[in-house]
C-alpha cells in the first residue's frame, strides 16, 4: 500500500509517474471507439497499472486526474461533469492492489500442485502449468477489476445519467447490450496489463522505488 514513509524523492517520482499514467489514460480514451451507451477502448489500462504497480493511493489519483482533466479536454456528448464516473475510473486503480494478495497465494498453492509426483499428468493439465503464475494473477485480478466497475457499476451510473434513476429493469437491460463489450475487455484488458507491467518491471525508472504489485512476489 501507500507508504506515507517514502523518501521524498520517492514520493516525488511516483507523482510524476502517475502523471504520466493519467495523460496516457486521458490519450488512450481519446483514440477510443465510441458506440451508443458505450465506448470500446484501453483508456483504464493505464489507470489499473498505475494501482498495480504504485498502490491504491495513486492509483485512485491517477483514475481522478484522467477523468477529470478528460473532461475538461473534450467534454462528452451528454454535457455535464458526472461525479459516478469519476468514481469508477479511480476504482480502476484502487481495487486491483486490493485484490492482488487475494489472488496470490491460491494461485501459487495450485501451481505448485499442478505436477503431481507421479509425473502422470494429461495435456491440458501441462498446457496449463506451463503458464506464468503471474499471468493467471493478472487476470484474475483485472477481471474482477474490469467485472465490478465495467460490468456492475458503469451499467448504474449510466441509468443514473440518461435516466435519472437506477432500476432493476433499466440496469439490467444496459448490463445485457454491454456484455460481448465486456467479454473483450476480459481478454484484452488482463494481456495488455501483464505486457506491459512486465515490460516496466524491467526498466531502469523503478530502480530504488518500491513497487506494489505482487505479481513479481510469486514463488
């Protein structure tokens, strides 16, 4: 989590990184496609990494920073600043921190008992030890990030906007037309995610600066 120990140089290049995450956000939703009552694009990639790698604390602000100045770069076409959105993109970078640990210990008891000592194992069951416990954390996690805020929350913040109210019938009749939306963001979002957290685990700038994702604390 969010260390209000850090050094503030610490502190200072996690600023700016998640700076850095939040334009990226405000980019990627820019070149996103938009449809009726939806938009299909990457623009919480950034936000979920942020959370993943700098902790909820930043990883909200990074969420609040794209959408708010998002905003105010192109306003959408339905007018006003809604503050249930805002919400659901910091959620994008609270909730996967929190649900990292969940996720990290079960996957490395069921790897670790993937090969039993007999050798004896059928295809599938290779096939699937032989995939990085980090990957299988990764989209656990995304997915249950991109379920509750995508697939559960979004569907009643748009009720609220178009139709001044939340209802059974009205939030499910939304949740239904967004679900093949969401089955791509299932498959899309956690590949993109892992690529490109492992892409900067490896780069110099988190030299010294401690990181909170636990997809590199498997064993």
């Amino acid at each position: 989590m969010h260390n209000s120990n850090r050094p503030a140089g610490e502190n200072l290049r996690a600023m700016i990184l998640t700076g850095l995450f939040a334009a990226l956000g405000i980019v990627f939703q820019r070149f996103s496609i938009s449809m009726p009552l939806m938009r299909i694009g990457i623009g919480p990639i950034p936000t979920i990494v942020s959370g993943m790698l700098l902790g909820p604390v930043y990883g909200g602000i990074t969420g609040l920073i794209k959408d708010v100045v998002g905003f105010l770069l192109a306003p959408p076409a339905s007018g006003g600043f809604f503050p249930p959105v805002t919400v659901i993109q910091m959620l994008y970078g609270i909730l996967p921190t929190l649900f990292l640990p969940l996720f990290r210990r079960p996957v490395d008891w069921l790897w670790g008992n993937l090969y039993p000592p007999s050798g004896n194992q059928g295809k599938g069951r290779r096939w699937l030890a032989g995939l990085p416990a980090r990957l299988v954390t990764c989209f656990l996690v995304v997915i249950l990030t991109q379920f509750i805020t995508g697939g559960l929350l979004m569907p009643a913040a748009l009720n609220l906007l178009y139709d001044g109210q939340v209802t059974w019938t009205l939030w499910l009749a939304r949740f239904t037309t967004r679900i093949p939306q969401q089955v791509a963001y299932f498959i899309g979002y956690p590949l993109v995610t892992y690529v490109v957290i492992e892409a900067l685990e490896r780069a110099p700038v988190w030299r010294g600066l401690p990181r909170q994702t636990v997809l590199s604390r498997h064993f």
